[in-house]
C-alpha cells in the first residue's frame, strides 16, 4: 500500500475512531530492548493492559498474535498501531508493521506530556502508563500520520541528516579553535578571524605562536597561509594580524598547544572533505529524481535547498491544503488571544514544525529577494510605507519563504518548473 492510500486510511480513522466499538487501539510504549503495550478501544475499555516484547523479529510476531487473539475475542474489525517516536528506535517497528499491511499512526512527545496526568489526575511517569498514554491519545483522534516514503527518498534523508551531523561537528571544532585555543594564545586573532577558513586553519596550524608571527617576516607569512590573491581586503587583513602578533598577550605556546591545533586542524579539514563526499551522493540520489530539477527552477533553490524541501514534502498529494504545507515548516501564524487586550496580540510564526527547512527556506527568500526581479519586485511591494517599521525586512522574507513552500508544493503536484506568475497574486503582510 502507498503513501497516498494509507494516508486516505489515516484521515478515515481519525474521522470515525472517536466512540468506535469496532477498532482494536495497540498503544506502544517504545524502547531499545523491550518495548511496552496497550490494547484497548476507543470507548475506553482495557482489552490487555501490558504486553512487554522485544526489539526483534520474534518479539514483533509475539505482538501481532496477541491482537490477533483480541481481534477474535472481541470481534473487533481493524487494528491501529500508535507510536510515541523516540530516537530512531520506533521505526524498525514502524516500518515493519507498514509492511505488513497494518495501520500505523504517530502521536506527539508534546501532547503525550500534557494528557499523561490526565489519565489518573496523577503525575507520575511509567511505561505501562505512557503506552495507555498513547492508545487514549488516539481514540480521541490526536494522532498523527507515519511516512513510509520510497527508498530514493529515505536515502535522501538520511543523507541529509548526516549532513546536519556534519554541520554540527564542523561547529564544534570551530568552536573549540577560536575558544579552546585562540582566546588562550592568539586572543588578538579571534577578532580578525575571517571568512576564508584556509587562510584561518593555515594560520592556527602554523602559526598558533604569535610570537612565532612577529619574528617572520610579513611576506613569507602571506605566502605561507594563502593559496590564491584575493585582492586588497586579503593583504589588509593579514597585516593587521601580522602587527597584532607583535602585541599579543597570549600565553607561552608549548609543545601540547601545537599538537592540540594540529590535531583540531586536520580533524576539521577532514569533517569538511567528508560534508563535500555526503553532498556528492545527495546530488548522486537527486539526480534520479524529476521532482528535484523542477525544484531547481525556483530562484534562490540550490543544491542543498531543494533536496531539503523534497524530502520534506516527499509526496505533496497527501496535504489537502496550503495551510498544511506551511504549518509544516512552522512558518504558520498564531497569537494568543484571550482577555480584554486580544486586539493588540501581534501574530508570530509558530515555530513548531521543521527548524531546518525553516531556516533553509528564509535563505533561500534572502537570495531570492536580491537576485531575482520577480521576488524582488514582490519584496519591494510588501516594505511599502512600511520601510522605517522594525524588522519588517525580515518579516517580509518570513513571508515570501512561506510562499516559496507553497510554490513548491503546487509545482510538485502539477509536475511543472517555477512559472512566476505564482507570484502576481498581491501578497498579505501581517502586522
């Protein structure tokens, strides 16, 4: 069974599963070994109340006879799996009982903490009670649907979330250079450090003394620590290095500092060669995939943005609606009105959905916005009259990175590139 219909399977449950007498609810409490679970109806009634089965093929087969058990016993018609996600321990189960047929629904981390105390008017936490969390969670229908998406797509996302991993170890150790040793032996290079990370990870490797710097004459050091002649800018800025250097109050280099930046130094480059390898095998998997050259087509989407945005959205017909694809990315409006002053409540971005393509999709609009007329055309309109408003430069970008999902979306389910009359419709800036 597809995507498309076990999610028609999904919105069916939700529409019928409240006071249902014919649905067996299996809430699963996951963990790394044993997981825990539930049976019960969607009238409340405790069909079996623990069931403890392992991460394993057996454990899984040990499960599905238990409900097949209940299914017979209550003559009861379908069953529905519900999972709590944690780590990346739910999903063997998930995806096995996919396979095989069966309906399998998320329920959120959020809204498992806020009904736990309402089971018992008690606040204790304990896996017999979260797997009957879950399974109260969905019989009154607040479950979410699980992908199962295609193998091209599952290995686009994993690949991205090496990425991020990747990302995150590039930060650590950038981190550690500029805090963990500049600001102990070169405290002056820190506010001087640029853009260029060769000319920076040449200078700590080589140079991580300053005293070292001072003693060597200025243009063996630019010959040293550059690879290419970036003009005049480059040059300047070496030099006001080279003359802090002579200043410096950095404590005495040892032997161990210059092994720790060696060391931090090769470790980076190395992390930076291994994100090159993870963006060559992101294009490796996109390229068999149509949707992503049509993606291409929007101004400001690139190599890493739209494989962002296609796993995402990976099959764009199971949202019904706009509102759907821009709650995704969190970039939906909300206030909290309530009380005398609900009018004067401003409404923000909610946040909620997914940080990455978020933060992906206002880059991609702040490129957009410069570099391509129809956006900035767009840009332009939504800042009249309101130039001197604060932050309404941002705000305006919020905006159009909303519309660039949406956009996106649409040419997905047309199977069309980017038409840029999407964007004649006059855009609506909250204030």
């Amino acid at each position: 069974m597809d995507d498309i219909a076990r999610f028609e399977w999904f919105c069916k449950l939700r529409s019928q599963i409240r006071g249902s007498g014919s649905h067996l609810i299996v809430g699963i409490d996951i963990a790394k070994d044993k997981n825990h679970a539930f049976f019960g109806t969607a009238k409340g009634q405790s069909l079996w109340r623990r069931l403890i089965f392992t991460n394993d093929l057996m454990g899984f087969k040990r499960l599905i006879e238990q409900v097949d058990t209940l299914l017979a016993q209550h003559n009861l018609e379908s069953t529905v799996f519900g999972l709590e996600p944690t780590s990346n321990y739910h999903k063997p189960l998930a995806h096995w009982l996919t396979e095989n047929g069966y309906l399998v629904v998320l329920v959120a981390g959020k809204a498992v903490k806020d009904n736990r105390e309402l089971l018992d008017g008690r606040w204790d936490k304990n896996d017999t009670k979260d797997s009957a969390n879950v399974a109260d969670l969905i019989s009154q229908g607040k479950c979410l649907f699980y992908e199962n998406p295609e193998a091209d797509m599952l290995a686009l996302r994993h690949l991205l979330s090496v990425r991020r991993q990747l990302k995150k170890e590039t930060h650590r150790l950038r981190m550690r250079i500029r805090n963990g040793l500049l600001a102990k032996y070169f405290p002056e290079m820190d506010r001087h450090w640029g853009s260029c990370m060769a000319e920076n990870l040449a200078i700590v490797r080589w140079y991580i003394d300053p005293r070292k710097i001072a003693a060597t004459d200025f243009d063996v050091f630019v010959r040293h620590v550059t690879t290419t002649d970036r003009g005049v800018r480059q040059i300047n800025r070496l030099r006001k290095i080279h003359t802090a250097a002579g200043r410096s109050i950095g404590l005495p280099v040892d032997d161990a500092a210059e092994y720790e930046a060696e060391m931090l130094v090769e470790r980076f480059k190395a992390v930076e060669n291994e994100l090159g390898q993870v963006m060559e095998q992101i294009h490796t998997v996109c390229r068999k995939l149509p949707s992503y050259k049509l993606l291409l087509t929007i101004p400001g989407f690139g190599p890493y943005i739209a494989p962002l945005v296609l796993s995402t959205l990976a099959n764009p017909m199971r949202f019904k609606s706009r509102k759907q694809v821009i709650r995704l990315a969190g970039l939906d409006l909300n206030a909290n009105r309530s009380g005398k002053k609900s009018q004067e409540k401003v409404p923000v971005i909610s946040k909620r959905g997914d940080a990455e393509l978020r933060y992906g999709l206002y880059q991609a609009a702040l490129i957009a916005s410069y570099r391509n007329d129809a956006f900035r055309r767009i840009f332009n309109r939504m800042l009249e009259g309101r130039q001197g408003e604060r932050g309404i430069r941002t705000k305006a970008r919020v905006k159009i990175a909303a519309k660039m999902l949406v956009i996106a979306w649409t040419m997905l389910k047309k199977n069309e590139p980017f038409n840029p009359n999407y964007l004649s419709a006059e855009p609506v800036l909250a204030r």
